[in-house]
C-alpha cells in the first residue's frame, strides 16, 4: 500500500520490517470529509520543533489546525484506556499525548 494524504500515519499503523517501514495501514472513512483528521500525526508522532515545522509547512488555518488536535486528543484516552493494565509503554505514550496537546492548547489561550 503506498500512503496518501488519506493515510493515517498513527504509529500503530506503521508497519516495520527490520526496522525500516514496509507499509502503512489505514481504517479508511473515519474522518472522510475533514482534512484536520490527517493532522493528529503532529501530536501521536511529532514533538516541539518538529510538529512547529510540520505546521509551518502545511501552512493550515487555525481552525483545522485545533481539530487535528481534537483528532489526537479523541484518539490518546482510547489508546491509554486500551493499554490497562499491563502496557506500560503505550500508555505512557498515549498520557505524552494528551498532556502535550493540553499544554499546546492552555499555551495557545
């Protein structure tokens, strides 16, 4: 599968094969008519500089900009709920999400 700017590019949707990626999965019409879904990748997978250099060169409005962050914080309570007990590494991740986009979001107020 060769990724779009459709794809969800969430971690667990990277699929690696000795450590290089070998594809991307997708579960399709989730957020079929808002672009801003394809957005939570600045918060699952990017941090400080490079989410801002992420942003900077998507040049999005802020609107669509702060539902990618309501995409990321809809997804991170689903994924650190799902990870209890007994998945330490993704919940630790998914709580690195959450407070990141509150942060973002008290900083931007």
């Amino acid at each position: 599968m060769v990724a779009d700017a459709r794809t969800d590019i969430a971690p667990g949707n990277l699929l690696l094969r000795d450590g290089r990626l070998a594809a991307v999965i997708d579960f399709g019409t989730c957020g079929v008519g808002d672009p801003a879904c394809d957005l939570a990748i600045a918060w699952t997978v990017l941090t400080g500089a490079s989410r801002e250099a992420f942003r900077a060169r998507l040049d999005v409005d802020p609107g669509t900009w702060g539902r990618g962050r309501s995409w990321a914080l809809w997804k991170a309570p689903i994924m650190y709920a799902g990870s209890l007990p007994g998945n330490d590494a993704v919940a630790v991740e998914a709580r690195r999400v959450i407070d990141e986009i509150l942060n973002e979001y008290a900083a931007s107020r």
